[in-house]
C-alpha cells in the first residue's frame, strides 16, 4: 500500500465553538480491501490535532476513526445509535459520547466522499458535527 497514493479533502463543521469550519487537503493512503475501506492521513495543525496519524475504516456500515499521537482516540459511529468512548489527551481523559445520525457513502477503488453526521456529548453539553472525506486516488 502506498502511504501518500491519494488527495483528501477533509471538511470538518460544528458549533462547539460558535458555527466553525475546517477544511484541509493533504495526501494520505486510501484502498480496500476484503470489503472494507481504510482512509489514513495525518491530521495537520490546521485541524487542531497536531502530531497524530487518523485510520478511518468503513465497513459498509459502520465507521472507526482511530487516531493516535498527543490526542488519542477510538470513536465508533453507528447510524441511528450512541456510542461512547474516552477522550485520551496529553492532561487527561474526557468520556464522550457520539450519535450518529446519518452516514453516507460513494466510494469505489478510484476514490469518492464519505461523510458522517453527528451529536457530541461532552461534560453534558451537546454539539453538532459534520465529517467529510473526497478520496481522489492518484494514478
């Protein structure tokens, strides 16, 4: 698998912080493989998630986004349900719990957009988001 064999677009909203909009482009590694899609990429300062490498695994179904650095993660999205898990950061761990309330996916071995709507609860606040992967495979 070549690391950096694709273009990603990743746009990232929500209104934690008042209404916010990330967007970053940048090379990662995209393929599939017995029926299941890996996005990989390291996350850039722009993000806000410095020093961490992301693996995001679709399954047809269901998505892992597992990140790993100075902030690391596992979360799980699970259309229609809530799934919880702990925050880990550099000063502690926050417990978090996401529902998914909508995914959609058009991907093919050339690439395509997958996208994830989502509620965070955090401390008893709630916060909506929005994830959004366009793969272009390089040739």
């Amino acid at each position: 698998m070549n690391k950096d064999n694709a273009e990603l677009t990743i746009i990232n909203e929500s209104d934690a912080f008042g209404e916010e909009r990330l967007e970053l482009i940048t090379d990662g590694a995209y393929y599939q493989k017995n029926g299941t899609t890996y996005i990989m990429y390291d996350e850039k300062e722009e993000m806000g998630m410095p020093n961490c490498s992301v693996t995001v695994k679709y399954d047809g179904r269901d998505v892992v986004v597992t990140r790993k650095g100075d902030f690391s993660s596992r979360m799980n999205y699970c259309p229609g349900k809530a799934t919880e898990f702990l925050y880990q950061m550099p000063y502690g761990s926050i417990p978090v719990i996401i529902y998914t309330k909508k995914l959609t996916a058009k991907l093919d071995p050339d690439g395509g957009s997958l996208a994830l709507y989502y509620t965070v609860n955090m401390q008893n606040s709630d916060f909506e988001y929005s994830l959004r992967f366009k793969i272009r495979k390089k040739n």
